[in-house]
C-alpha cells in the first residue's frame, strides 16, 4: 500500500550509556512531503531443535592386554586375549580401553553401553564372564607371544603384567589388576563367537564417568568363572589379524543442547531498543 501526504521529519533517536545502562532520546527533523511504502514484514528468526537426535557410535580399543598369573608375563602385541583359567588352574584375565572422550562430543548425555567380545578359541563349554571397572591405569606394551600366545611371553619395560600395572618398577595395590569389586556387566561366552555385554545402567554409568572426566579412564578387566579348570576363553584383541573380531564399543548418546535462538538474539535487542524509544517519545511529547 502506498500513501503521500505531509510527514513529520524523520524520528532521530541518539543512543548513549551512562553506568552500563542504554539511554535513548528523540527529535523531530524539518517536515517534509514524502511518501511512505507499506513496509514488508520481517522474516521470522529461525528457531532450531534444543537437541540433536540420539547418535549411535561404534568404538575401537586404543589398548588391551592379557594378564598372566605365572607372573612377569605380558601380551599387549599380541592378537589375541584371554580370560579364564588354564588346564594348569592360572588365572587370565583381559583388560580393554576405550578412548571415550576422544570419540564423543563433550557434553553428551550416555543412554546406551554395550561391549562385544568375540571368542575365537576356548577348551571349554559355557563359562560366565563379567567385565570390571579399572581404577589403576596400566601399560599395553608390544609383546607378542608370536604363537598361541597363552602362556604369554616375558615382559618388557612399561608392561601391564599380573602384579604390576607398569612393569617393573609400578605395581597394582592387589596382584590381578585394581578393579570395581561390583561387575559392571556378565555374559555367558560358548564355544565362539560374538559375547555382548550390557546395555546395564553400570556400564552407562561408567562410560559417562570416562568421558566426563578422562582422567579416570582406565577401561575394564574382563575376568571368567575362575573357581573351576578350565574354563579359558581366547578373543580377538584390537591387534588381530581380523578386524571383526576385535573388541567394539558400541554408545548410543544424546548430543549436548545446542543454542535455539538462532538469529533471536538480534530480534530481541531490536525490540527492546524499539520498545526503550517509546517509552522516551511517551515522555517527551505526551504519546500513548
């Protein structure tokens, strides 16, 4: 719609700030003659969703290791892990890491924790395995056993072995690892294949506690039924020569909320200015 007709000068609203606060005052120019266009409205902001839909992330080991209970024996190269006990009655167990805040956005909200294992060897029918919180860290090294690898090889400088996290000058305050008494998880591992653990509201639990603060990540210690011969399970480690038989992570989480006001902001501050403006022209000339 367009109008012409005799106008009051353009409004001059001067801005300026006095103890943090914005102060507005207003003239009136010269009258002119002009004409006036119906102004076109202004797009709306664009408001986005507060949150990201919930993602699903898979996961690789940054370490993983075997311990042996012979003593200063080690793994951390090697392909595979174990839990379990040997026809001889030693103990086995396996640690895993998993380099949490690395992968996932900080911030994320943890809704959803599960741990494959795959078992690719065992002398034994159906044993039930629980996975533990780490509370000590620990070195993986590069030994390898170059054969079966279950009897382990000797341990170098900086190796997690059965009494030490860091071999040989650190060792764990328990022989066999210092761990969560509580299992996080258990499964049942057969004869081979995939073993899942969880979801369980102890592994969420746990993976949020890692990724809200890294430093406490130490991963878990896989340990079987240990109170029998034999019941040793052998699983694929992140060094394996097939990838599938890896350990895997995989989390499903709700991404951090993300800002809403998408252009708002400036919508905003121009309603205020507009609406102080007012409230000065409603002063200074008698308006609303």
């Amino acid at each position: 719609m367009t109008t012409t007709g005799s106008v009051r000068g353009p409004l001059v609203l001067s801005f300026a700030s006095c103890a943090g606060l914005a102060l507005v005052s207003a003239t009136w120019s010269s009258p002119v003659h002009a004409t006036t266009h119906a102004r076109p409205e202004a797009p709306r902001p664009t408001v986005t969703a507060d949150r990201l839909v919930a993602s699903s992330i898979a996961l690789a080991p940054d370490a993983d290791a075997t311990l042996y209970q012979e003593g200063d024996l080690s793994n951390g190269g090697g392909q595979f892990l174990f839990a379990g006990t040997t026809l001889r009655g030693q103990a086995r167990r396996a640690l895993v890491r998993f380099d949490v805040a690395s992968a996932l956005p900080p911030g994320s909200t943890i809704e959803d924790v599960r741990l494959v294992l795959t078992v690719d060897r065992t002398a034994a029918g159906d044993v039930t395995v629980a996975i533990h919180r780490l509370l000590s860290s620990w070195g993986e090294g590069s030994v390898d056993d170059d054969l079966r690898e279950g009897d382990g090889a000797p341990a170098e400088t900086g190796d997690a072995t059965w009494d030490d996290r860091f071999h040989p000058t650190t060792a764990w305050t328990s022989a066999g690892g210092d761990f969560v008494a509580t299992p996080s998880a258990g499964a049942t591992a057969g004869g081979s294949g995939p073993v899942s653990f969880g979801s369980t509201a102890s592994m969420i639990a746990d993976v949020q506690g890692w990724l809200d603060d890294p430093s406490s990540n130490h991963g878990w210690i896989v340990i079987a039924d240990e109170t029998t011969a034999p019941t040793a399970k052998r699983f694929g480690s992140r060094e394996g020569s097939v990838p599938a038989d890896a350990p895997a992570l995989f989390v499903e989480l709700a991404p951090p909320a993300i800002p809403v006001w998408s252009g708002l902001g400036r919508w905003i501050a121009v309603a205020l200015s507009a609406i102080a403006g007012l409230i000065v022209l409603r002063r200074v000339r008698g308006w609303l």
